[in-house]
C-alpha cells in the first residue's frame, strides 16, 4: 500500500524529503491555482524561478514574466499572481516566467523528486486519478506563508488526502496527513464559509486583492496536471506525448 505524507510548511520539507517520492506543491492563495489556470488558458510553458532578480534577468531577455513579493505586483513584471491575470490573449503559447512569494521557492524545494506535481482545487479529481495510476508514495507540500503554517493549503492536503485513501489505493500513518483530513472534515461543509478566518485571506482583502477566493476553491474545472520536468512547467499530458520535449535548462546570462 502506498504511503501519503503532508509537509506544512517549506521549513521542514528536509523531513519529508524522498528523492522516490511523487511531490504535489500546494499553494491555493494564489500561486498553484494561477498556475493550473495558465495552462488552462494556453500556456505553453512556465519557468518558476525563486529569485526577484533571476526573473528580471530573464524579463530582460524578452520572457513574459509574472512576478510578486507579499501580494504586490513587481516593478518590472507584466502581471502578478492572480488566476485573472492569465488571460489567453496574454498568454496562449507563451512560455512565463514565473516568481512567487511562497509556491515557487516550495517549487524550487521539491525538485529533486521523483515527480514534482502542482496541485489546487481547479484539478484535484484529475491529480487523485493520475497519482493512482503511479506507483509512488506521495508527499503533499503545503507552501504556507513564508515557512508557516496555512490554512488554505493544509484543508486542501486533507482534501486530496482523503480522496486518495477512500481510492483504496493509499494509507497514511502520518500525523500531519491525518490532521489536514480532520481540518478538511471540518471546512468542507462551508468551505468559502471557513476560508473567511485564514489569514491569506485576510492579506488579499487588505491589498484588494481577494475577488479570486471562490475561483480558487472551486473543484474540477480543468483536467490538466502541470509537471516540472528541468526548470520548465509543463501539461503533463503534452509531456507524456511529446518524447523529445526535454530541452536544455535555461541559462540566465
């Protein structure tokens, strides 16, 4: 039977680390969710970089770049990190470079897994089904805020925890699994209802950013699951389909 483990934070990601294991990145205010809405809208290919600096490098090297420190859009970036910034007019076939308060430092974390995969509620059935038909043990990472512990992270891990022992498939013997399911038991009644005491919430409404809280929380609407292979993101299923997809890694000059 394969094991789920959840990491609460980045800070003791060395714990949990496997380099056999299946990672699924976690951060549904706002990073993985912007992501898997990027793909949805035609992006061909995401470079998650943890570094302000490398991505305006980058930028100067003529990538579209979405770039935001503590919810504020970077001085030099073409958008932030809001789901609605990823429009198809803007996007569709463009690779993005991608820097993020919390979701890619967990991102650049993971890495040397067996698999890094990203995870939100737009594509959670379709991440349990694929990590079903792997036959790895799989860790959820929670990218919190800046190294603590969230909310909204950890009630997804419960979620997709869930999801995966009822599959039969899986088991835990982690305490931290266990608990994200008993708080997920707790907010899936009312889940916009529970999300309104997180404190990433309460940021997004300060610095009005918080009209994608009901997107972010809203299940299935895509099917597609973004892969790190080198230092791009990708479709999985363009992955899976494209043999000679893996190119050289960026060079920041």
């Amino acid at each position: 039977m394969r094991q789920i483990e959840v990491c609460f934070s980045p800070a003791v990601y060395h714990r949990f680390h496997n380099p056999d294991s299946i990672v699924v990145i976690v951060d549904i205010l706002r990073a993985t969710s912007a992501i898997c809405t990027a793909f949805m809208n035609g992006a061909e290919r995401i470079i998650p970089v943890g570094k302000l600096d490398e991505a305006k490098l980058l930028k100067n090297q003529g990538y579209l770049v979405a770039a935001e420190r503590d919810g504020i859009v970077a001085d030099f970036a073409d958008f932030g990190n809001s789901p609605y910034n990823f429009k198809p007019g803007k996007i569709k076939g463009k690779t993005i470079v991608y820097s993020t308060t919390n979701g890619t430092k967990a991102i650049d974390l993971a890495k040397s897994s067996y698999r890094v995969v990203i995870g939100s509620f737009l594509n959670i059935t379709a991440l349990k089904n694929w990590l079903i038909t792997e036959d790895k043990n799989v860790t959820i990472l929670c990218s919190g805020w800046k190294d603590k512990f969230s909310l909204e992270d950890s009630i997804f891990a419960g979620a997709l925890t869930e999801k995966l022992i009822e599959s039969g498939h899986f088991e835990t013997i982690c305490d931290s699994s266990l608990a994200a399911t008993d708080l997920w038991s707790v907010a899936k009644p009312d889940l916009l209802g529970y999300i309104q005491k997180a404190a990433q919430r309460d940021r997004l409404r300060k610095n009005g950013l918080d009209d994608v809280i009901e997107y972010c929380f809203t299940t299935d609407k895509t099917d597609i699951i973004p892969i790190l292979s080198e230092d791009y993101l990708i479709d999985l299923k363009y992955c899976e389909n494209t043999n000679n997809f893996f190119k050289k890694k960026i060079q920041v000059q």
